[in-house]
C-alpha cells in the first residue's frame, strides 16, 4: 500500500541520491564540456525533488522557496546554453 510516508522516504532517498551525483559531476577526474551545465542541472533537481517532499508534508512555504531555487539554477542553464548557441552562430 503506497502511503505519504513511502512517497516522502523515497523523494529524500532520490534527493540524497542526486546531491551525491552533483558532487561526483563537480570533482569529475577530466573536466567534461558541459560539466558546469550538469551541475546545474542536478543541483535543480535537488531542489525539485525537496520541494515535492516538503510539498508532501504539507510545508508549503518552505516548498515554494525550494522550488524558486530551482528554478534560478535552471535559469542559469537557460543562459549558458544560449550562450554557448550565440557563438555558434
């Protein structure tokens, strides 16, 4: 039977889980092209993934700044990537 409290245990397992990919992405051995990107990337889905546990816990405040985080990081995506699009062009 699916509860809030299983759905709430596996959204910290996947943030944890994802923070640990973050840190593996930030002390990569060879630097990769989108290294900074990824990082990003996963660091906003940190923040997603607790706004959905925060969320299911009815901690609707602190869920929103978590998401308002996320989405400032995937903003800086958004811009090194056009960036990076500009140059091209």
């Amino acid at each position: 039977m699916n509860t809030s409290t299983e759905a709430i245990k596996t959204l910290e397992t996947a943030q944890r889980q994802a923070s640990e990919a973050v840190t593996i992405i930030d002390n990569l051995l060879v630097a990769h092209d989108y290294q900074d990107v990824a990082s990003l990337v996963g660091k906003a889905a940190v923040r997603l993934l607790e706004a959905a546990s925060l969320l299911m816990q009815s901690q609707d405040a602190e869920a929103l700044d978590a998401l308002e985080n996320a989405d400032d990081l995937l903003d800086a995506v958004y811009d090194i990537i056009e960036a990076d699009l500009n140059e091209i062009d």
